[in-house]
C-alpha cells in the first residue's frame, strides 16, 4: 500500500516497538500527501470490482480516516491540531491492541493475520472502555477525568462507524462505545472574577504587550488559538464600532467586537511594532503580531499567558484551594460571565462564543445561574 519510511506503514501490522514511536509515526500520519495513493487504491479496486479497501492495513485505515476530506471546500478540512487528536487516541488503542494480540489469538475462533480491528468483538469493545476508566498515568497515578474520558469515545465511536461504513469491519461495534456525558459538577472550576481581572491588569499597567492580551482575551471570549491565527485585514469598523471576523473550532467564522479602548491599545502595540494600522482585508500581518511580525504559535501564547499570570503571585493566583493553573480558557468563562452579568441572554452569549449548543454555554454559566435564579434572591437583606 502506502510507501514505508522508517517502517510505519505496511500491509502487516507494526510490532509494539514501532507503535512505540509515536511521534515519528503521528508525523507521518498527518502528512496528508499520500492520501492521493490511498485514494488511487480504492479506485483500482472498484474499477476491478473489488472490495474498496481490499488490501488496506489497519494504520492505513487510521489514516485513510484522519485524512479523508469531509467537505468539497478545502478551508472546511480538519485542522493539523484536529488529525493530531484523532491519531493519538487511535494509536493509544491500537497499542492497547498489540499488548492485547496474544489474547486475541485465543479468543477469537478464526484468527485474522492481515488485521488486529478485523478480530474485534464486542466483549473487546467493552473491555478497553473498562481499561479506560481505571487507567492510571502521570507521576501522581490520576485517572482520565470525565472530560478527557468523553472525547477519546467520542473520536472511538466515530472511527468505528467508519469501518462498519466501509465495510472494512462486519460487526457494528460503535454501538457497544458507551456516552460520557459531562456534567457542570465534572467542569474544573474556571472562575475569574471581574476584580481578579482588574489586578492582573493593574500589576502589568505600563506593559502594552500584556495588558493588550489581557484584554483582547477578557472582553471577546476569544480562544487563545483564534487570537494566534487572526490577521489585521479580519478587522473592518461599522457604526457599532470594530470588528473582527475570526475562525474557529470546525472552520466556521463568527465576529467579535474590539471595545474601542481594546482596539486603541492594539494599534499602539502595533505601532511598536512597525506594522500599519490602516484597515484593508488585503493585510494579511497577525492582528497580535511578535516582535518579527510573525503570527504567534498558539501553543507558545497560551503558556505565556500561564507563566505571566503565575509571576503576578497575586492572592488568588497562589490560593491552594484554586484548581490548577489560570490557562486563557478561563478568559472565555469571564466573558461569558461579564456577558450575562450586564444583559446579554444566553443564546447572544453562546452565539457570541461559537458554541455549537446551548448545552456548552449553560455548562460555562452554570454556577452563575443558580446563583442568579437562588430563592434567597427574594429575601431581603435584614430578614430576622
């Protein structure tokens, strides 16, 4: 099938040492130019009336599905991070396969050399869940959080519909993946409060660079990476002040407003950085630029914001009882706070923050609106 650096690809399936090295073969499987030989295959093999993935290894399978294009416009692909994701729970279930073959072997009735996912059976489904929630890693032994738990079944699920669909597969084993529905109580608490904000803008007054990010971060409820990945020429300026159009999870776009003093401080910072401030969609420099103009690693940006907010050594950056440290994320939770707080409903604030449900928002508002819809909000403050 597919050509074989370093080994990673085969008709056979890899030996553990090989699925060992993970990076090298994460690399090779979002490399997305050989998906036009595996597509070649699949031709041959209906123009010869064959199977259509007659001949396919599991790992080609595997990249067969991270690749595959899910819309004829090439913008609405899966993102690099997005295949990256996908490839590690897949690969982490694929090695718990291979430590699992000799088990495999003895079974299943008749054995399939050719590939370790053709041998599954249902009760296998259902052990690998079990192995799941009682799975240990880390140097503190933590188990999967819920969170973490309902995204691997969910990309699991939807592999495995894919083999059925294909027929690469007999049995319809997605429907043995169980749910792992989140809840309000399985969230980690993301509580920023407006003063908390405030302070960390105070400690940093006089650094443009930080306090830009602060606010660009607090008064749109941008994700890190969709501040990272905008350009200038996104911003454009009506009657109700500045905009700017962004892309986010799925490759749809959504606006959100710069406050004019927002925008007024990015200007500035700008400046500093040589760049023009005149509006046109043909500027295709980063809204939040480097020091070489350059756009931002996401990943960089977001261990930035951790380690600036950290060395404020604020009160309520160091209290033990805080869980874990203060990540761009929990910008997104104010915003939507701040948000319900001076008006806004919950379906602006969802729309506002690219939610694809409701469910999501009222899981960020949650604290909140009990607070808000309390029967102790109808007593009076000097009741006895």
């Amino acid at each position: 099938m597919l050509s074989e650096p370093n080994l990673l690809f085969s008709n056979r399936n890899l030996p553990p040492s090989k699925i060992d090295r993970q990076s090298n073969i994460i690399n090779f499987l979002i490399d997305e130019s050989n998906l036009s030989e595996l597509i070649q295959s699949r031709f041959e093999n209906e123009k010869n009336n064959r199977p259509l993935f007659e001949g396919f290894s599991d790992l080609d399978m595997m990249y067969y599905y991270v690749q595959k294009r899910k819309d004829i416009q090439t913008s609405k692909q899966r993102k690099s991070s997005t295949k990256t994701e996908y490839i590690r729970e897949l690969l982490q279930f694929y090695r718990y396969l291979y430590i699992s073959e000799e088990f495999l072997r003895q079974d299943v009735g008749v054995y399939n050399e050719t590939s370790l996912f053709k041998n599954i059976k249902q009760r296998h489904i259902d052990a690998y869940q079990q192995w799941l929630t009682s799975y240990q890693y880390g140097p503190n032994n933590q188990l999967y959080k819920v969170t973490t738990l309902s995204r691997k079944l969910v990309i699991l699920k939807s592999f495995f519909k894919f083999l059925y669909d294909t027929n690469f597969i007999e049995e319809q084993l997605y429907t043995r993946i169980l749910d792992a529905k989140i809840t309000k109580d399985d969230l980690p608490n993301r509580d920023l409060e407006e003063y908390e904000v405030k302070a960390i803008l105070e400690f940093y007054k006089g650094n443009i660079l930080k306090t830009t990010l602060i606010k660009l971060l607090a008064t749109t409820g941008m994700r890190i990476r969709e501040l990272a990945e905008a350009n200038w020429g996104n911003v454009s300026k009506d009657a109700n002040g500045y905009w700017l159009e962004i892309l986010g999870k799925g490759n749809k776009k959504r606006e959100v407003k710069l406050l004019q003093h927002v925008y007024n401080d990015l200007c500035k910072l700008r400046e500093r950085r040589r760049l023009s401030n005149l509006i046109m969609k043909s500027d295709t420099n980063p809204l939040f630029p480097t020091k070489n103009n350059n756009h931002y690693s996401f990943k960089y940006l977001s261990k930035y914001v951790i380690e600036m907010i950290k060395m404020t050594g604020l009160p309520f950056v160091t209290d033990s009882n805080r869980n874990g440290n203060i990540s761009p994320h929990f910008f997104r939770h104010h915003y939507a706070c701040r948000s319900i707080e001076k008006g806004a409903n919950i379906y602006q604030v969802s729309r506002s923050l690219g939610h694809e449900s409701i469910q999501t928002t009222e899981l960020y508002l949650a604290k909140m609106m009990n607070r808000l819809q309390h029967a102790s909000n109808v007593w009076d403050d000097d009741e006895y």
